[in-house]
C-alpha cells in the first residue's frame, strides 16, 4: 500500500494552513492601514502565490533528496504534517498566537534524529543562519532607526505628505515581505517532499479567500509592534533584508524571531509602552509552538512506525 496520496493530500492542507497562519499577519496590518479587506485578501493571495513559484525552490531540504525512493521517510512526513496541522487548528479554535515555521523547523529536527536521519549539518547550518541573521537584524534595525527619526525630524512640516508616502510605502514593503515568506515557509514544508508536490501547493493561498468570511479574526500583536512610524520602517525594512538573505542561502526563517528581535531593538533605541509585555507574549508563543508541534509529531511517529510494522511488509 503506497502512503503517497496521503502525504499530498497532508501536504497540501499543511500548506493552506501554513498560508492562512502567515497571511493573517499582513492582512491585518494592511487593513490598519485603511485598505479594504475583500482587495487586501486578494493582495495577500497573489503575493504567497507569486512567493511559491519564485522562491519555493530556493529552499533545501533537511536531507539529501532520493527522488527515487520516498517510503523511507513516510512516518517522518505524515508525523510532520499532521503536528504542524493539528497545532495550527488548536491555535485557531483557541485563539492563540502560532510560530508556525518555528514549529515546524524544530519538529523537523527532532524527528529526523530520533529515526536517525543525517541531519545534524542541517541543525547546525539553520541554527547559525539564525544566530548571524538575528545579529544582522539588531544591528541593521538600530541604524535604520536612527536614521528614519533624523529624517523624519526634517519632514515634520510636510506632515500630509509624509502619511501619505508612509501608506505607499507600507503596503509595498508587506506585500513583498508576504512574498518572501511564502516562497520561504512553503518552500521548506515542499522541501520535505524533495519539492515534488510543490506544484499542488501553488494554489494553497487561495483558501485564503475563506477569511473574507470572517474579516474579524484578521487581528494579531504585531499592529501594536509597528504603531510609530520610524519603528514601522526601521522593523519592516530589516525584516525584508533579512528574509532576502534567508531565501538566497536556502534556509527557513521564522517571521516572528525577525520582528521581535527587531522589535526588541527599537526599544533600546526608544521609548514604548508595554514592550517588555509584548515581547513575553511573544516568547511563550514560541515556547508553545515548539511543544504542541513536536509532541504531536512525536506522537503520531511513534504511532506510526507500530502500525506500519504490524501491518505492512517492506518490499525486499
């Protein structure tokens, strides 16, 4: 019995979720800046779908890839899917923050070591492109801060003009980001399957049309990271660089680790109001991701493996 269709099929729901969990972000920051939901859920759409044919592929995968011969992971890839699948539902009928990509990133590593798949070179290769992006991001959102305020000291008598330049420029730089991180996200999930079922994954983005049902649950934590207009810029636009680099060198990224370190930093650069709460929310989001995730995964592998070797027989 071959378990291809239902690794597709997980595959594909895994990244219409994944889409809907990313996309929720910028729909929200796009309607806080005035622009109506119906037209900024078709952006956000076209943005992930233009993201994935761009960038898919530019993501590799944990293992080396035997296109050949895929049966050797099928209990790593269903516990994978359905852990990122189940934890994202959970985070949804309960209202909770999820680090998706996080999630998935460290569920990954943990159920490749435990069945024994070369991925230590992986772990380490994602673990240090996180520390030096990380580094990158502190460094570059300091200067982009002080460098917006000074210029924007000097625009304060052209007030009109400077709002209206910030809604240009915000939209722009969102919709590229939404871009850049669905060629990244849905990419490392596609990569699992060597890419081959990135071509049904294409179109995941369009069940983002199913929020147009429900516009108000289109609201997260981060409208209130990017209220002020030089941390607005100073954030978005280490974050864009950031995710250029992520995708260039092949390896996931998590938004959120971006953001709140950038985030992080405009606080040392500036004043704001209930930053230190905000950032331990965002914290133990990531602390509950990385657990539901990988026990879920770790459950469903385990399970798995028992009824697979119970009752199938390997072909010699």
């Amino acid at each position: 019995m071959s378990l291809e269709p239902i690794i597709t099929i997980l595959s594909i729901l895994s990244g219409t979720l994944l889409s809907i969990n990313n996309s929720i972000t910028f729909i929200s920051l796009l309607k806080y800046l005035g622009l109506k939901t119906d037209h900024v859920i078709y952006m956000i759409a076209l943005s992930n779908i233009i993201g994935i044919i761009l960038f898919s592929n530019m993501i590799t995968p944990p293992t080396t890839c035997s296109t050949n011969d895929q049966s050797s992971t099928y209990s790593e890839l269903i516990s994978l899917f359905t852990g990122l699948i189940i934890s994202i539902l959970i985070a949804t009928f309960t209202g909770t923050s999820l680090s998706a990509t996080m999630a998935l990133v460290f569920s990954t590593a943990g159920i490749y070591m435990i069945s024994g798949k070369p991925v230590s070179e992986w772990i380490i290769r994602v673990f240090e492109t996180w520390i030096i992006l990380g580094v990158l991001s502190i460094i570059l959102t300091i200067i982009l801060r002080i460098f917006i305020i000074k210029v924007l000291n000097l625009q304060k008598k052209d007030l009109t003009k400077t709002l209206f330049l910030y809604k240009i420029f915000s939209t722009t730089i969102y919709l590229t980001i939404s871009i850049l991180l669905a060629g990244n996200n849905i990419g490392f999930l596609s990569s699992l399957t060597c890419h081959q079922n990135l071509l049904y994954m294409i179109f995941s983005p369009a069940s983002l049309l199913i929020l147009m049902a429900r516009p108000d649950k289109c609201k997260n934590i981060y409208e209130k990271i990017l209220m002020t207009i030089s941390r607005h810029y100073s954030i978005t636009l280490s974050t864009l660089v950031m995710l250029i680099i992520a995708n260039t060198i092949g390896i996931p990224i998590s938004y959120t680790f971006i953001i709140t370190l950038s985030y992080a930093t405009t606080v040392l650069t500036g004043a704001s109001l209930g930053a230190r709460k905000i950032i331990r929310r965002i914290m133990i989001n990531w602390i509950y991701s990385i657990t539901i995730a990988f026990l879920i995964s770790l459950s469903v592998f385990f399970m798995l493996r028992i009824f697979l070797n119970h009752h199938f027989i390997a072909d010699p």
